[in-house]
C-alpha cells in the first residue's frame, strides 16, 4: 500500500465516507505482505487486520456519540490509525525486504532460525549471524557467520547453493547438515560435517579448497596460518554410560572407546560433571559435541590431539 492510499484513507473517514473502500484497502495491503519475508505469520496478520478495525469501529461510535468534540478527537484517533499503518508499513516493507537481516544471541541463550527456503539454523550463545536481503532471489543463498557457533540444517536445491561466510572461510553446500564455530578476535575457524559434503575455501587471495565428508572436521588457525582436517572414525565397542562423573573421567572414557588423544584442561577437569548415556554406533563427534554442550564447554583440534576447554 502507498502513502497516497493511506492519506485517502484518512480523508474520506474525516467526511465520514469510511467502510467499506477503506477495508479493502487494508485487506490489499496485507495481502501484499503474505508473498515476502515477514516476522509474521499469516494468523497474525489476520489478527493485526482484526485489531486495526476493531480500533476503527470503536473510534467512529464513540466519536458519534461525543459529536461537540468530534473534530479534535477525530484528529487524535486517525493520527493513531495513520500511525499505525505508517510504522506496520516501514517495518514490514523496508526493515524485512529491503535490509539484511541480523539474529544475534547473548550469554547461556540459542535461537532458532526458519529460513525462507526450508532450511533451518541453531544459534550457540554469543553468536552473530546476517542473512542476506537477496536471500530469496539471488543465485546463491547467502549467509554470514560474524562469531560464535551455529548448527546448519540445509534444505536441498541444487540450482541455489547455500553459502556461510565470514572474513575467514567461506563454505558451500547444496543439502547438509554441519556446525560452524568461529572467533574473529582468536583468528580461528573451526566445521564439523555431520551428514553430506561440503566444499570449504579461505577467503585469501590465493584461495584454498577443501572437499568434506560426513564425520569430517577442518580448523583454521589465521594467525598461525594453519590448517588441520580431522576425520572422526566411528568406533562402537559397547554403551557408553556416565554417572554424575567429572569430565576428567568422561574424557578418559571417550579416549578408550574411540581410541582418541583427548585432554582437558585441569581448571575444568574437576569442576564439571556429566551424566549420559549413548549407543555403541553414536558417531564419536556427535558424542563429543552433546557433551560439550552440556557442560560448557568447547573443544579444539591441535595436531591429533582434541583438547576441551572452557568457553
């Protein structure tokens, strides 16, 4: 709906010629809104739509009622409505179809994302994430990663690949699901594949390409200029059972069973416990992931060694 439609609007409901043309100017006005990127649901639009003109209705039979003062508080309440369509109209037009959009999430809290497409992404705690304005439209469907740890789901199109980038690493996919943790003041860069292929890059000038399976992992150190790939072979030798246990012991455990070098440092090693149990064929990564999650903390590949610290 254009400015000019809500200012005719307006003036007909000063001559008291409102109904009908006015209602469906609104209902064209949110229709028009059901096509694009909205924070809404179409439930609530509905409701938005219902509670406009339930506003509506009431200002013109209370004003009836009160005609001595009529023109004064007709004023006030068509400001109201005016502003009403105004900011809905800004908001839903320019900050969600003509910007980029931005999530973000603070100290011990995630978010969920629905994406447009069908694909889906979990935010870890003091993450940044940008979504693309062209997200829809575009060739690609691009995301940026400024910090922290987001899990990926990614619904498959094989003519729009799915990009997740930052000023480290850029990665590529069609339909998979991987984790991506990233520190832009550490200079490090770390992904872990859970199902299908990936094609990773570093954004330098003479670019390097890396092509990942599932069970992989490839951390980037910029400041080092290191790269190291990590495949997490599945081991199952029997359940794995944890009983209110330190994570020293925990990872003592995990190092027997997949036959990994794991260390932890000492401030935590005896600070955090963990109870849990998983099956003999729980890939080794999503095991590792679970527990970190659980007790705060996060790891990190040095060589051949997996060493847990805390976040």
């Amino acid at each position: 709906m254009e400015f000019k439609k809500i200012k005719g609007i307006i003036e007909r409901y000063l001559k008291g010629n409102h109904g009908i043309i006015e209602q469906q100017a609104v209902d064209q006005w949110l229709d028009s809104l059901r096509g694009k990127q909205l924070s809404h649901k179409s439930e609530k639009l509905e409701s938005i739509r219902h509670d406009i003109w339930q506003h509506v209705e009431y200002q013109y039979e209370y004003l009836s009622r009160r005609r001595t003062s009529r023109k004064r508080l007709l004023w006030r309440s068509v400001g109201s409505i005016a502003a009403t369509f105004l900011i809905g109209f800004i908001l839903f037009k320019y900050i969600r179809v003509d910007h980029d959009i931005r999530y973000s999430t603070g100290p011990d809290e995630t978010r969920e994302i629905s994406l447009s497409d069908g694909s889906s992404i979990i935010l870890g705690e003091n993450a940044e994430l940008l979504v693309s304005k062209q997200f829809e439209t575009d060739s690609i469907r691009l995301v940026e990663l400024y910090e922290g740890e987001a899990f990926f789901l990614v619904k498959k199109d094989a003519s729009r690949p799915f990009v997740v980038k930052n000023e480290l690493m850029k990665t590529e996919v069609l339909g998979t699901s991987f984790t991506i943790r990233t520190h832009d003041v550490l200079g490090t860069w770390n992904i872990h594949v859970k199902t299908g292929q990936v094609r990773v890059s570093t954004m330098e000038k003479d670019s390097q390409h890396y092509t990942l399976l599932a069970n992989d992992s490839l951390s980037f150190d910029q400041k080092k200029n290191n790269i190291h790939y990590m495949h997490f072979a599945d081991l199952p030798r029997g359940k794995l059972i944890f009983e209110e246990e330190s994570l020293q012991k925990v990872v003592q455990k995990l190092a027997k069973q997949y036959d990994r070098n794991i260390q932890v440092t000492e401030e935590i090693g005896r600070a955090h416990q963990f109870s849990g149990e998983f099956d003999a064929d729980e890939p080794f990564a999503s095991v590792l992931e679970i527990i970190c999650i659980a007790t705060g903390t996060q790891y990190q590949l040095q060589e051949d060694t997996i060493i847990l610290f805390k976040k």
